[in-house]
C-alpha cells in the first residue's frame, strides 16, 4: 500500500469565505475486530459508514442531498467496504462518494495496491481542491470526514484489534 504525506490548515472566520461549516456529526469508536495493520481502510470504513448513516438521519437527508460525501482515507479496499455496509443500512452513496485517498492517488493508473491512506490525506485535498470547488459554486454541499484507525506498534504486535473512528462537518457554498 502507498501513504500520503501532506498536511493542510483552515481558519475559520466570519468572512472572505463563501464556505460555511453548517453541521457535524462526531462519530464513535466502532471496532469490527480486524487485526490487519496493512489494511486500514477495512478498519476504518465500520466507522465511517457509522458517521454517514447518523448524519443522514441527524440531518434528515438523503445522498442525494450531498453533492459528495468525502472520506479522509478508506482506499478501494475500503470504499468497498464502506459502499457495501451502508446498502445494508438502506443507503446508496455510489455516486456521490469520494475517497481522499482515491483523489489523490489514481488506482486505475497507478500500482498504489489498496489505496494511499495517510492523516495528511483529508487535510490535503480538502484544503487544495474541495474548498475551492465548493467557493466556485462547482459544489454546493459536502459531507467531508476524516477517518482514522486507533492502533500503535505495541497494539498490533499484540495482535489487537483495531477500532476505527471518523468526525463529519457539513460543508456549503452561501
């Protein structure tokens, strides 16, 4: 598998912007009981997929209410996952969904393996390319998470498992 090593930051404020934060979900720790550190993605898509349903009902949505729902970093493995565990929940997000972690590495073209998971991963595409496609009016509504795995060295040599969690904002273009 490949990593991402980029890193981003955001002020907030109440102007120059036309992108607002109008909503959060705080996910929850979820834990699948995986135990393979080479597959973050699969940890972490428990989690996400937990953040995207509860926002849905939260927020009294649908998919299709979103322009995109971003993940910071499940890759294909992942998305799969992801993609699978919410039609069970009874949501489809296949069209609206992204991976960072996909954006930025193309699986099609490039021998990345599972994906190009990384913490930078989210901060990095959100700050270099959604932002200002929400501000140019290209999108007007995202749900954008970062996803993480909570695992250490001593944890996986014990051969622990590896919960995942993922935090949601809701990101629109006034």
């Amino acid at each position: 598998s490949w990593t991402v090593t980029g890193s981003g930051a955001c002020v907030l404020g109440k102007t120059k912007s036309r992108v607002k934060i109008t909503g959060a979900t705080t996910g929850k720790i979820i834990d699948y009981g995986l135990k393979d550190n080479q597959n973050m993605g699969a940890c972490m898509a428990p989690a996400a997929c937990d953040t995207i349903a509860q926002n849905l009902v939260d927020f009294n949505r649908e998919p299709a209410d979103y322009d995109r729902i971003v993940t910071g970093d499940l890759g294909v493995v992942g998305r799969e996952i992801l993609l699978e565990l919410l039609k069970k929940k009874g949501y489809d997000i296949s069209e609206q969904h992204s991976d960072c972690g996909m954006l930025i590495f193309d699986p099609a073209k490039q021998d990345t393996g599972a994906g190009g998971s990384g913490c930078g991963c989210c901060a990095s595409v959100l700050n270099a390319y959604l932002l200002e496609r929400i501000e140019k009016g290209e999108l007007r509504r995202i749900f954008f998470m970062a996803t993480g795995a909570l695992l250490s060295p001593t944890s996986s040599m014990q051969n622990d498992s590896i919960p995942g969690i993922a935090h949601g904002i809701v990101l629109e273009r006034k």
